[in-house]
C-alpha cells in the first residue's frame, strides 16, 4: 500500500506540472528524478525487455483489468520505481533495494488501489497517514512510546526554531521524516531566492537534512516522503541513535524530535558517553542526553517530551534537568494538553527548547500552558476554533535574546505565559512544571449565617407539608 500511494503521489505530481507547462505553452520536460511524462521507453532490468515509461503511470494502469493490472505493477511498474532518482545511490535506492511485491492476488490489488484513488491527498500529510495506520498495527511501537507526531504540532516547533539554509538539521527518531520534511519546506519558502544559487540548492538537496531510524519500513516512508519534496539524497540512514555505533558529536545545528518515550533499554545497549549525563535506561532521558553531545556549541533544539522529564524525581530526571539548565540555556517550557496525541495515546507530553552552551546561560525560563491546539482533546480530534498556537509563536519570538525588552516580563504567574528566574527554579528543585510557578488566585466564598439557611429550611418543609395535605383531601373523600 505504500508503494501504491507513492506511485500515485507521484502521478499526481506530474500530472500537475505538465498542466502548468501546457498553460504556459511549453512543452514538459522531466527534472530526471520522476521520468513520467516523457516520451520513450524505460528497459526492465528483470525482463530485459522495453517498456513504454507513459504506461508505468497511476492514472494509466488504474484503469486496466485487474489481471492485466496486476501483472503491469507486479512485472514492470513495481521494478521501475525502485529505480527512480536517476539511479543515483541514494537513501531512498538504498532501502528500496529488498523491497519485495506483496499483494496476493489481482482481486486484492484492484480493490487497493480503487480505494486509493478515491481519497484526496490535496494538501495532506499522506505518508505520515500512512505511518500513522501502521503504528496502529504495530505492537512493539505503542509498547516503545511512538506516536506519530500531530502535522500542525511539528509546523509549530518548526515556525518557532525558524530553520534557514546555514542550518544542519536532524531528527534521530525520524520516523516518517515529519520533521525534517516541514523543516525543509520553511527554508524552500523563506529562502526561494537564495536557493537559486547552484550550491546552496546542492547543500538544500543533499547535505542539510539527516535522519536516523531502526525501523526499514518507516525510513523507506520517510525517504519516499523527502523524495517527493525534492530532496534527493539526504543523510537518511539505519541507525540505533542511542548506540555506541552512534558518535555524533558537535554536529548539528539543530535538532527537532518527538523521540519514543515510555521505552527502557540496557545499559549495555547505550553509548557511555550519553550515561555520563544521566544514568538511566529511559529512552527519554537518553534521548535529551544523546541532543546535547550531537548539537554545535550554539546549537538549538526542539523536542517533545513525556511529562515526567519535567517533574521526574529520581537522580536520572534531575540530573538531565540540570544539565540543560546550568550547563547550557533552556530557553522554553510548552506544556501541552493531554489529547495532542489522539487517539493513540492520552500522555501529557511538553516541547522543551534550548541551546547547547556548554558553559550555562540560562537566565530566564519562558513558560507557557497550551490549553487548545485547534482540535478537540477527545478521540475524534475534530477541528475547533480554540487555538493558542499562533499565540504561542508570537510570544516566543517576542521574548527574543532581548528578554528584558519582551512584552513578557510584565505578565503575571496568573497569565498563560510568563517568564521565571532560573534561581527560583532551582529552589523548586529544577522542577519545569508549569503549575509549580503559576500563581492561582482563590476568592473567598462567604455564606450566608446558619440560622438564616435553617430557617429557610424550616419554611420549606412547612409549604411542602402544606401540598402534600391539600393533595390528601383532594384524594380522600
């Protein structure tokens, strides 16, 4: 199924460029990494035999018999796309190489693929619905603390980290790359012009994103989904991050993760490096330690996190806190609600942002309480108008490196937002929760005297007596 919506997306993709070069009157001329639309043939590798490239397209094959249909995919049209992106050896050639056609039979494929074309991929995450159902089927990912990341929250952290082309980008748990993807489609937005400068296109395509996974499947989902927003050859590799196979060190200059939480590992499966800030076997922890080896000095990261890495009591929560509290800046706590991640998951989760220092820097902690994320925190999520993202940007980048200049510091502990001295946080014990710091206001209720409400008690009884023995007579005669 996957392959299948990856050939339509494709198709679809096409389709739409050879619609804008007839608008303009010229004639479509394929980029050489999605060869449907030109005219000629593609030779089967397997068959050695000559194909028409135009009838390997979704539009075309869709409308084939289903025995037909079935041996056009199984024979030519599955072979050709593991050979897309000029042949090059890319991430995606390299995890499409064992990729085997599984469909049993021409009945099932016809039915498949039906249902595919009925549904409208505009403007959706589709490879991450994709990621999304299989995580559904999968056991171990629920058991390891994975849940797909909710679209709008990754294109919040990535409107507040604001990527640009100097940028190294990674995600270490990249899943179905959701990160690194609306990474890379801000720096395309903000940065179109200087994009067409030849060599910072080849570092855009080429040397800017990295993603790591354990999961074949999910990197192949991911290096469809970078594929298909034209990024050709990212660093997109086979990798346990929290391995000692993993040195990383000083590498990149920004990291945006949703890591599995709720996981536990041994500690001879973890790097030594990364337990010499915090000894521990929770993925969570890990992963916050695995952040600060793998980032520049300057580096910036935005990750999800369980609630507990907020208010964790044991040695291993604290000693990470600290850590990033006063061996680098922590910048912002984003406490979020519970049913972001709906309906997989009822988990309070929070988006921790800092910079890796090396030598402290933090001052002044910004925090803020998300009660809306525009979709209801129930099991259908469906769209509501109650949305604090926009708010939460503005005022993030309104504190700026300039925190006594920010409208920020004039908000009260009884606001949404406000900011914290780092000192007070350490007498709460590197405590980051933001009910801890918020100021609650309890108005006293005064009652009324105790004889005044017996004696309207009394009146009571006495009227309700009164019915009861006007309806006695009315019974009775």
């Amino acid at each position: 199924m996957t392959y299948l919506f990856f050939i339509k997306l494709i198709d679809d993709e096409v389709c739409k460029r050879e619609k804008v070069s007839m608008e303009l009157g010229v004639q479509y001329i394929s980029d050489g990494i999605f060869d449907y639309g030109n005219k000629g043939t593609w030779v089967n590798p397997e068959t050695n035999e000559e194909v028409d490239i135009n009838s390997l397209r979704w539009h075309v094959f869709k409308n084939l018999e289903a025995g037909a249909m079935y041996k056009k995919v199984q024979r030519d049209v599955f072979p050709y796309i593991k050979t897309l992106n000029k042949g090059e050896n890319s991430a995606y050639s390299r995890f499409m190489q064992n990729a085997t056609f599984l469909i049993a039979s021409p009945r099932a494929l016809q039915k498949i693929v039906d249902d595919i074309d009925t549904l409208n991929m505009t403007d959706r995450d589709t490879m991450g619905d994709v990621y999304e159902y299989m995580l559904g089927k999968m056991a171990s990912s629920g058991q390891n603390g994975q849940f797909r990341t909710p679209r709008h929250i990754i294109r919040m952290m990535v409107e507040l980290m604001q990527p640009s082309l100097n940028d190294s980008i990674c995600d270490p748990a990249m899943g179905s790359a959701g990160f690194i993807v609306e990474a890379a489609k801000y720096v395309k937005k903000h940065y179109e012009k200087e994009l067409m400068n030849e060599q910072k296109e080849e570092h855009f395509k080429r040397n800017m994103l990295h993603g790591y996974d354990t999961d074949q499947t999910m990197l192949r989902i991911g290096a469809m989904n970078l594929m298909l927003h034209d990024i050709t050859n990212p660093d997109v590799e086979f990798r346990d991050s929290l391995s000692s196979e993993n040195t990383d060190t000083n590498k990149y200059t920004l990291i945006l993760a949703n890591p599995p939480f709720a996981g536990s590992l041994d500690n001879d499966m973890v790097a030594p490096s990364l337990l010499s800030t915090t000894k521990t076997k929770k993925t969570e922890l890990l992963f916050l330690s695995l952040f600060l080896r793998s980032l520049t000095t300057g580096g910036r990261c935005a990750s999800i996190v369980p609630d507990g890495v907020l208010t964790g009591s044991s040695k291993a929560h604290k000693a990470i806190r600290k850590a990033i509290i006063d061996g680098n800046r922590l910048e912002a706590v984003i406490s979020m609600p519970s049913g972001v991640f709906q309906p997989y998951s009822g988990v309070s989760t929070a988006v921790l942002i800092f910079t890796k220092t090396g030598h402290g820097g933090t001052d002044k902690v910004w925090f803020y309480d998300m009660k809306a994320d525009g979709f209801s925190l129930d099991l259908k999520r469906n769209e509501v108008p109650e949305n604090d993202i926009p708010d939460i940007i503005e005022r993030f980048h309104s504190v700026g490196p300039d925190v006594l200049a920010s409208s920020e510091t004039h908000r009260k502990r009884t606001d949404q937002s406000f900011l914290v001295p780092v000192e007070e946080i350490r007498e709460h014990d590197y405590d980051l929760a933001f009910n801890t710091y918020k100021e609650t206001i309890r108005e006293a209720v005064v009652y009324e005297p105790s004889d005044v409400i017996l004696s309207r008690i009394d009146d009571r009884h006495a009227r309700i007596g009164k019915i009861f023995s006007r309806i006695n007579h009315l019974i009775v005669p």
